[in-house]
C-alpha cells in the first residue's frame, strides 16, 4: 500500500496538567533532557475546525530530545476550544500529536483532508507560514501536526538536538525563547 504522503515522524507531543512536573516525570523515566521551556504565549491566527476563534489559545511548552524524536510538553492555559481541547479536559493529559515536515504544505495538507483527515485547528508559525493539526484520531488515536520545511522551525530541531548531547545534566528544565535560538552550524534536524 502506498502512503497518502509519506512522512517521518520528528516529535511526540504531550499535553499536560503541570509542565515542570511532566519534564520531572519524563526525565525520571526516560532520562531525557534538558528540556527548554518557552514563556506562555498566545497562538497566531487562529482557524479552529475552520473558523477563527474569537478567544485566544494560550499555551506554554517545553521541548527535549529522546533519540531520533522530539518530545513536546504542552500546558494550554486558554478555556476555549481547542484542537488540545478535542482530546483532554483542562487538568488532563496524555499523547496529543506527531509531528511531520512536508515540503509541499498545501499539498500534503489536501491529500490528508480527502483522505478523511480533517483540519482541526490551523495557526500562524514562524516566516509567516502556516502549522496545522489534521483530526487523525479514529486512525492513529492522537492528531497530527503538519509543518511546513521552515528554516526557523528546523533551527529550533537542530538546537534541541544539539543541547541534549551537551548536556551537563544540572540544570533540567531552561528557558528558551523559542523565536530566537542560535544556530546550529552544521547541522539541520
């Protein structure tokens, strides 16, 4: 059978009650780290099941590498609907997405929509493109995010991945402006 788009996956995404003690819980159980939190911020331009949302989605994230994927914790603070909220009541949590990259967003985005996946929530992302999150949860029992091949996004991948090899295991959770890392000369997630 060939794929309707095939893709690798790069993160596992969790949402969570309590990020610093999910980073704890994570470290403990798999030992990864460090992880590196971002400042609470509200998503950009906001279609939610395919019209915007008047109230914004507030979320706070932490990101650590585990192997050859991304892990992703993810606090949303916002009482609104959200494609965070399709899955998990406020105060819940568990796998929320994969996350893929494509080099033809609109075009991967179309395949899975007729291949009955449907957007759940779609925002702005770095460079002025565009991120979503397809609905794949009668297949895959999670959603899927789907990021445009961005330079800033792969940037943000490639520190990630760098740091966790450097890591003097101190310091687990630090901070992180997430729109401004330094690059990784080299090296591209």
């Amino acid at each position: 059978m060939t794929p309707v788009v095939p893709f690798d996956v790069v993160q596992n995404a969790y949402l969570v009650p309590d990020l610093a003690a999910a980073c704890h819980r994570f470290h403990e159980l798999y030992g990864i780290g460090p992880f590196f939190r971002g400042r609470p911020h509200a998503l950009g331009d906001v279609a939610y099941r395919g019209a915007p949302i008047a109230e914004p989605v507030v979320v706070e994230i932490a990101c650590a590498q585990a192997g050859e994927v991304q892990i992703e914790l993810i606090a949303e603070s916002s009482p609104g609907p959200s494609c965070y909220r399709d899955m998990y009541e406020s105060g819940e949590g568990g796998l929320h997405h994969t996350a893929v990259f494509t080099g033809d967003y609109e075009g991967a985005k179309a395949a899975l929509v007729a291949a009955g996946d449907p957007v759940a929530m779609e925002l702005s992302g770095p460079q002025d493109c565009r991120i979503c999150y397809l609905d794949t949860r009668p297949v895959l029992g999670h959603m899927l995010e789907l990021c445009p091949e961005v330079p800033a996004i792969r940037q943000v991948y490639a520190y990630i991945r760098e740091q966790s090899t450097r890591w003097d295991r101190r310091e687990l959770i630090q901070p992180l402006d997430f729109r401004a890392v330094p690059a990784v000369p080299g090296r591209q997630a």
